[in-house]
C-alpha cells in the first residue's frame, strides 16, 4: 500500500522559516517526480515545486528564491525548506508522486496546514 505521509505544518509568523517532509512508503521515490502542490481556502490547488527523477527542480513563480524542494531517495523523503514566509502562503500543503514513465500512476497525501499569521 502507498502512502505519503507529510508533517511539518504549522503556525508561523510572517517572514518566518518552516520545513515540510514527505515519507514515502511502498514506492521507491528515484522513480518518481516528486513535488509539492498547495490549496488555500476557496481556491484551486496549484504546483508549488517538482523534483523530477533526474534530478531538475520546478518552482511556481510565487516561491522562487524562497522555497527549496530537496529529495533523499535512500530514505524516500522529499523536503520543502520554506523561507521569507507570506501570508498568501497559508494554505493546505499536499505531497505528490508521478511516475517517472506512467503518468497515470500517482499518488497524494493527505495533506499538511501551513498558517503564516502574526
């Protein structure tokens, strides 16, 4: 059974620094785009970054320069190092697996709230 399972969320202050982390288990992570996506309330869910198989990073323009996706594929974890936090970064951060070959294979967790507020 495949699960990806995120924590780190939280409360934080803007300007403010939080690491998210996404074990994955019953995939191997080294054949899979790895990646982060987030939904605020009453909007759509949107890519925040990817971290493809070979190694490329994607980041969507709103977090470049402040957030980081990192992967370590011995231990099937991928990481999301957030800085200079917004508050329109508040949202439900989600973790997501896509086959490297077969995009049809994916998968999701359940969800971690990150909450930038002072």
């Amino acid at each position: 059974q495949v699960q990806l399972v995120e924590s780190g969320g939280g409360l934080v202050q803007p300007g403010g620094s939080l690491r998210l982390s996404c074990a994955a288990s019953g995939i191997f992570c080294s054949l899979y785009t790895m990646g982060w996506y987030r939904q605020a309330l009453g909007k759509e869910r949107e890519l925040v970054a990817t971290f493809t198989r070979r190694g490329s990073t994607n980041y969507a323009d709103s977090v470049k320069g402040r957030f980081t996706i990192s992967r370590d594929n011995v231990k099937d974890t991928i990481y999301l190092q957030m800085s200079s936090l917004e508050s329109e970064d508040t949202a439900v951060y989600y973790c997501n697996a896509k086959h490297g070959l077969d995009n049809d294979i994916e998968y999701w967790g359940k969800g971690t709230l990150v909450t930038v507020s002072s």
